[in-house]
C-alpha cells in the first residue's frame, strides 16, 4: 500500500484492503482518488460510501472481476473497476489527466448534436448489453439492442444507425459477419463500428480494422473510456456528415450556375450549323459538331450532378403525362446524333409495338434514354453498330440498347446502376459515375425496372421495362 501511495508522487490518494479501514482514515475528504479492494460482498457499503463522498473519485480493485460485478459497481457510483494487484500505471494517467487547477478532466457529453442519436448493440449475452446501456445511460442516445444478430441485421436493412457496438464470438452470427453485412445495405455502409470483445489476440483486432472499425474496446472494459471512445465516434461521424452536406450544396450550386451557359453554348453552335447565311468549309463544319458534342456531353454531366442531388435530397417530383415512348426516342437519337457521327458508328432502332403510348414524365425518360445513349457511344468500337430496340408486353413496354464493346468487367453488372461506380478508368474516359444511377431511380420512380446484360470484350446491352398505364 505504502509502495503505491509513493509512486502516485501526492498524496491525494487512498488505498484500502480492507473496507473497514476507511473509518481509520483523516482528512479522507481533501483525496482525488480512493481505491478500495473488495470480493464484492460489501457492494452495498461502497455504494453508501459513494453517495457520502460525492467528490471522491472510487475504484474498486478486484481479483474476480466478471461483467456482473462491473455493472453492479457502475449503478453505485463507482468510476472504475480495476484489476487487483492494481497497475500503477493506470494511477499515473488519473493525475496525468488534471489540469492546472488541479480538477479531474471529465469527456463531456453535453453536446447537443448527440441526442437522439441511434446506437445499435449486438451481444448474445444480456448481461454485456445491461452494462453498456448503463454506461451510455446519460448521453441522450437512442438505444436498440439484440441478443441475436440475425434479428439485427433484418433491421439494418431499414432503419439507419449511427454506431454499431458489436460482439465478435455470437453463436448465429459472428459480429465480423454481420458488420460485413451492414457494409452491404444502402442505409448504414458508411456507419461508425466499434467491436467489444473478449479476444485479444491480434489477428482479430487486425481483422476488425481492416472491416474499417473505428474502435477495438477489450472485455472488461474501462466505463470512462468507452464512453469517450463511444462519445468520440459519434462526434467525428456527426462533423464528417456536416462537412458532406456543405460539399454536396456547395457543389449543386456550381453545376446549377454551370447549366446556363452550357445551354447557350449550345444554341449558338446548333445555329452555326444551321448555317443562317454563312459559308462553312468541311473543316470548320467538323469543327463546330465536335465542340457540339462535346458541349452536349457537359450538359448531360451537369444535368446528371443535378439530379443526383435531388434524388438524394427527395426533391424530384414526376410530370408524368400521355407521351409515345417511340416519338421520345427518335427525339434523343436527333439531338445525339452528331456523337455517332464522329465515331463513324451505325445506329439501328427497331420499334415492334404498334403503340407506344403511355403515362411518363418526358423529361425524366428522355434523360435515361440520352443517358443510355451517350454511354453507349462513348465506350463502343468506332465503326460499330449500336442498337436500340423498343416492344411491349401485354403489361409491359420494354426498351433495350446494345453495343459491341469492352463490356462491363465487374462480377455482378448490376452494380454499375451504383452510385459512383463507373468504367470510365480502364476504358481511359472520363466519367463521373452518375449517369446510370440516375436512370435506375428515374426508372424505378415510374414502377419499373432496369438491369444490364454483359460479356466481356464482347458487349453490353442495357434493358429498361417500364409498365403500361391506362390512358
């Protein structure tokens, strides 16, 4: 004992073996730090002593240190439960942490943007879950929690989340599992994970990392500081979001401010062409069509950067009104037809079905369907075919376009309906990954569907159904 008050360098510290000894003690109330060895028998009597000595900082240092007795120890008011003999070096980083004025520096969980937060907890033993509920009791967060993972991670698929504490070793599902399945889901890829475990081998706190956790807490934990680890994560992820948000408004007003002047850029090549008087050699007339395109290929980046902002955001509402799907294709294949031009490629469309006619929005399906054209154009050979072809069903309207090209080199081709993804890199384009996400939403937003069929350096075709409505 004397040995340990020596090396804490004060003697603001007090440690007992036995619990009767505090009577023996003076000047008790002047102390930062008591720690008092126990079997946790007298758990009631530490807890009266807590209440007695509210500015007392109290350890509990123990050789049967268990999850039942941590959670017990935390609901009385003890801050720490250490593991006996006690480690000086845990001593050594309490003093460490006061400040000038000599007063323990606490986390503060004030902030307002932590309320209402959503934690998830998955731990197939109850007791663990009792102790990290009361641990993060006071922090205003919103708490769930699951003894069965499998029962999580229905519900990840719904619902968003801002941390996840997972278990590793559960019998269902291990937490590495499960938090692969979270990094799945459109709702909460991109949530903060921390794991708490009893393993404390590294291959698996290797392997935690490497799934992107932001935290590796070992059993038993310290309250204090996963509750600074917890308050923390949430923190950085609450800034990160922040930051996202300013990016993305600050880049839908650039486009936004980008649109008009495309649009004129436009207008006057489109009149250039039209001639209105002037005489244009070959060259000069190549020249207008390929800036032509290429102004057309910037307003349909600009476009899609829009629109992508507002699908996130839920601002775009469909028009929807009688339109014939094969007069709204021949439009596109006009207004894009000096891209095919300049890559000396063949465009055929075949329409099968008699009647086209149906409820659209005209301006969202034109954009799908320019945006299936242009890629089409730019990742084709030069001098092929590309084909479009438009029947029905007896419910159904079905467009699809092909091409002869690299194909799409990705394990599922669906995946380049993702956000982001996008081909242009080892096709050596330029590409912002956009274009046929937005179709997929633009599509599915009329209630239908959208897939692509692929083979390498071989083809791509993208199909489209769109259901017939009652006119």
């Amino acid at each position: 004992m004397q040995e340990l008050v020596s090396k804490a360098e004060n003697e603001n510290i007090i440690f007992v073996e036995d619990f009767r000894e505090l009577k023996g003690v003076k000047n008790l109330a002047l102390k930062k730090l008591c720690i008092i060895k126990t079997d946790f028998k007298n758990i009631n009597q530490i807890k009266k002593f807590c209440k007695t000595h509210p500015n007392l900082e109290v350890w509990i240092a123990s050789d049967e240190i268990s999850r039942k007795n941590i959670l017990s120890a935390n609901s009385c008011g003890v801050k720490n439960v250490v593991k006996y003999p006690v480690d000086t070096k845990l001593i050594h980083n309490f003093f460490r942490k006061k400040d000038k004025t000599g007063e323990i520096k606490q986390v503060s969980t004030s902030n307002y943007y932590l309320k209402g937060l959503k934690v998830m907890i998955v731990d197939d033993n109850q007791m663990n879950i009792d102790l990290l509920k009361e641990t993060l009791s006071d922090m205003g967060l919103e708490l769930s929690a699951f003894t069965k993972p499998l029962e999580a991670a229905k519900i990840i698929e719904y619902n968003k989340y801002d941390l996840f504490l997972l278990d590793i070793m559960m019998p269902e599902m291990s937490g590495f599992d499960l938090a692969e399945v979270i990094k799945k889901t459109k709702l909460n890829s991109d949530t903060p994970i921390m794991f708490i475990s009893a393993l404390n081998d590294p291959e698996n706190k290797i392997r935690s990392f490497d799934l992107g956790s932001y935290a590796y807490i070992e059993k038993p934990f310290n309250i204090n500081v996963v509750r600074s680890q917890i308050y923390n994560a949430l923190k950085i992820n609450c800034l990160r979001e922040a930051l996202n948000d300013r990016k993305e408004t600050f880049l839908a007003m650039v486009t936004h401010d980008l649109k008009t002047p495309v649009n004129a850029e436009i207008c006057a090549l489109e009149l250039l062409l039209k001639n209105n008087g002037l005489e244009l050699n070959e060259m000069q007339h190549e020249i207008i069509k390929d800036i032509l395109g290429a102004a057309k290929y910037m307003k349909n980046l600009v476009d899609n950067i829009l629109h992508k902002y507002k699908f996130d955001n839920e601002n775009l509402k469909l028009n929807k009104k009688q339109a014939s799907l094969k007069v709204l294709i021949a439009e596109c294949i006009e207004e894009t037809k000096y891209l095919f031009e300049e890559k000396h490629q063949q465009l055929m469309f075949n329409c099968s079905s008699r009647n086209s006619e149906t409820m659209v929005d005209c301006i969202e399906i034109k954009r799908v369907i320019q945006n299936l054209l242009f890629n089409s154009v730019e990742y084709a050979y030069k001098n092929s075919k590309i084909t479009i072809e438009l029947y029905e069903t007896k419910t159904d309207f079905v467009f699809s376009i092909k091409n002869f090209s690299h194909g799409i080199d990705l394990a599922n081709p669906n995946d380049v309906f993702e956000k982001f993804v996008t081909l242009a890199e080892q096709n050596k384009r330029a590409g912002t990954g956009l274009g046929l996400y937005i179709c997929k939403k633009i599509i599915e937003a009329h209630g239908g569907n959208i897939y692509a069929e692929s083979k390498v350096d071989d083809y791509t075709k993208i199909t489209f159904i769109l259901p017939k409505m009652n006119i």
